[in-house]
C-alpha cells in the first residue's frame, strides 16, 4: 500500500514537473510583431533596386535566387499611394 502512494506521489509530481518545463518553454518564446497590410484599394508604384554588377568578387556571375519587398504609404493630398520597394537577391 505505501508503495502504491509513493508511486502515485512520483507520477503526480512528475506531471507537474513537465507541466511547469513547458510553461517555462513557452515563456520564452517571442512572437515578432507583424503589421497589417497596406489596403489593396491604394494605387501601388513599384521601384526596383538592382545591383549595378551581378558578379562576386572573384569573377563568377551570381543568380537571382528572390527578392525582398517592402511597402511603404505616401500620402499627397487626398491621394493615398503604396510605394513598394523590390530589391532581388543574388547569390
């Protein structure tokens, strides 16, 4: 009988402890703010940046393997534009 109430203790206590280990874990964890969406409505420019030369520094020609965008608002009077920014990726 003792036995059998020592080993209900441990495994109750051992729920615990994994409970406790995965509130700490979770804690820890940050979420990266993210903004909304620019309104699709809003007219859109796009303005690409390249690269003035596509090769690496020892000669070889590098690929386009993406791109970044970003967006940004602008605002004229009574006019809401999004500029949206395009930079490629090279590799």
């Amino acid at each position: 009988m003792l036995n059998y109430l020592i080993d209900t203790d441990i495994a109750a206590g051992g729920a615990e402890l994994e409970a406790l280990q995965l509130a700490l874990i979770e804690g820890k964890v940050r979420q990266q703010p993210k903004r909304a969406a620019l309104p699709a409505q809003f007219p859109r420019t796009q303005i690409h940046h390249e690269r003035k030369n596509s090769f690496c520094r020892c000669g070889c020609a590098l690929k386009r393997i993406g791109e970044d965008a970003g967006e940004k608002l602008g605002y004229t009077p009574s006019v809401c534009t999004v500029e949206r920014y395009i930079r490629e990726k090279l590799a």
